[in-house]
C-alpha cells in the first residue's frame, strides 16, 4: 500500500493491487475513508468524512493531483 502524502491528520495512498482501475487516491483519517478518481478528478465514495473534511480532502487532491498521477504512473510503470 504505497502511501503517497501525509497532510494534517489525512493519508493518501493507493493500494498495489489497483492496476486495472483508472488512477484514484484513497484517503484515511481514524476510521473515515474516501476514494477519488484523479482523471477526472472527483470523488467516488466518502464514508465518515464530515463536509468540511470532505472540502478540504478536495482541495489537497485538486493541489495534489499532479503529484499523485505521477507516482500512480511511476509505481505501476505507465
């Protein structure tokens, strides 16, 4: 489970099985989980997130996007 970026509390991270799926980023804080496509980037489940996680959650993957492509490319050798 390569874990791509720790952000206050929030850790991105893709899992090492995922190759056959478009790239997306899962996000994890305690026991709230979500999953974001990255092209297009938008978000395709949130569970324990409240709305002011979730907008801030989409703001660091709008910021991080770039990034995160990048080393979903790099580890699945794209």
């Amino acid at each position: 489970m390569p874990t791509v970026l720790y952000y206050r509390g929030y850790k991105f991270f893709f899992y090492s099985n995922e190759n056959d799926e478009p790239p997306h980023i899962h996000v994890t804080k305690g026991d709230a989980n979500a999953k974001w496509w990255l092209l297009p980037i938008a978000e395709e489940y949130s569970y324990g997130f409240n709305a002011n996680e979730r907008r801030v959650i989409a703001k660091i993957v709008n910021e991080y996007s770039e990034s995160f492509i990048k080393k979903w490319n790099g580890y699945f050798a794209r």
